[in-house]
C-alpha cells in the first residue's frame, strides 16, 4: 500500500502585482494579486519534494492562474 500526499499553500508577495480582470470561475472582474505558491510532496508521511511558483490569485474565489 502506496501513501502519497501533497499539500498547497498561497500567500500574497508583498508589493506584488495586481490587476483587475474577469475570473473565468466566478465570472466577476475582479482583483488578482501575486501569491506565491508552495507544494509540498508526501510518500509515507516523509516530504520528498517541493516547487514554489508565482501565480495571481483572484480575492473573490482564490482561484489561481498562470502569469502571464
């Protein structure tokens, strides 16, 4: 039996970018601003890897998109 996990974690950059555009989830123009994104990868309870990305985050649904 395999146990692999992973958990995702955002948090906005200071002084980051914003912009203000329509979320293709909850259809609201709204305000995105840069968060960065931090995986965490799991096998047996023990981290094996992790990757940071920077992404901007819509306020209203938090949905994450690529920069672009």
């Amino acid at each position: 039996m395999w146990v692999f996990g992973a958990s995702t974690r955002a948090e906005p950059v200071p002084g980051g970018r914003e912009q203000h555009r329509p979320c293709p989830e909850c259809k609201r123009v709204t305000r995105f601003v840069e968060c960065e994104v931090r995986n965490v990868y799991k096998a047996f309870f023990v981290k094996v890897g992790t990757t940071r990305q920077r992404r901007l985050a819509c306020l209203v649904c938090v949905t994450r998109q690529s920069e672009s």
